[in-house]
C-alpha cells in the first residue's frame, strides 16, 4: 500500500510537473485496439493473483492520498508496480466525445490480458488512442 501510494504520487507529479515528452516513456508501449491484446492464457496464474492485488491496492490508495488520483496516475503507479515484478501489462488512453464546455473526454486503464486492473468503470465508450510508431508502420 505504501509503495502504491509512493507511486500514485510520482505519477501525479510528473502529469502535472513535467512535459510529456520527458516520462512518455516510462510508460512503454502505449497499446492501440478496445481492451483484449493477448489471450488470458498467455499468463500464468500467479501473475494474474499478484496483478490483481496491485491493482486493488492502487486504486485502495488513490482514495487515501491528499490528491486527486484520477485514471492516468493510477494506470501508470499500477503499470511501474508490475514491471518491477516482471509482469508486462498494456496500457491504454482514449477519448470520447465531451459536454458542449468539454469537446473530448479522456480516460485511461491498464489490461493484463483481457483482465483490467485499473480504470475498468468508465472503460467502455472510450476509443483508445493508436501510437505513433505503430501509424507509421
């Protein structure tokens, strides 16, 4: 939970602190498609208790911090937790058509598999951005 909430913070820090194009790519590979990159049964078991856990304790942390942990921070807090654990995961950010005052909506989640961790609420309706080396391709 400690770690979690550690992670929360950088992760909000560098959204709000930091040009983009300085810890972009911490994030890795920024996945195109609606959410179901790899069959369940390429990970094992294990991965899937210990993700699940991550990810139950980050957004169980993103509700104790003194800041606002939306979406965004808490993929990427979950994202650095299981890279340090050797779990690979994908993240995705999308847009969707906003209020009359907001043209677009943003919102981001991470998947292990067809299993998403963090962000699973408001997933749907969202399309997800498609990365720039993948468009030139």
């Amino acid at each position: 939970m400690i770690e979690a909430c550690i992670m929360l913070f950088l992760a909000r820090f560098l959204v709000l602190m930091v040009p983009f194009k300085f810890w972009r790519k911490t994030l890795g590979v920024i996945s195109a498609g609606q959410g179901k990159p790899a069959s369940s049964e390429t990970y094992n078991t294990a991965s899937f208790v210990r993700a699940r856990a991550i990810g139950r304790h980050v957004r169980r942390a993103a509700m104790m911090v003194p800041f606002r942990a939306v979406c965004l921070p808490q993929a990427m807090a979950a994202r650095w937790m299981l890279l340090r654990r050797g779990i690979d995961t994908q993240l995705f950010i999308g847009a969707r058509r906003g209020a009359d005052e907001k043209p677009f909506d943003f919102h981001a989640w991470l998947m292990l598999g067809d299993e998403c961790l963090t962000g699973q609420e408001e997933r749907d309706g969202f399309h997800s951005f498609r990365s720039k080396s993948k468009a030139t391709m």
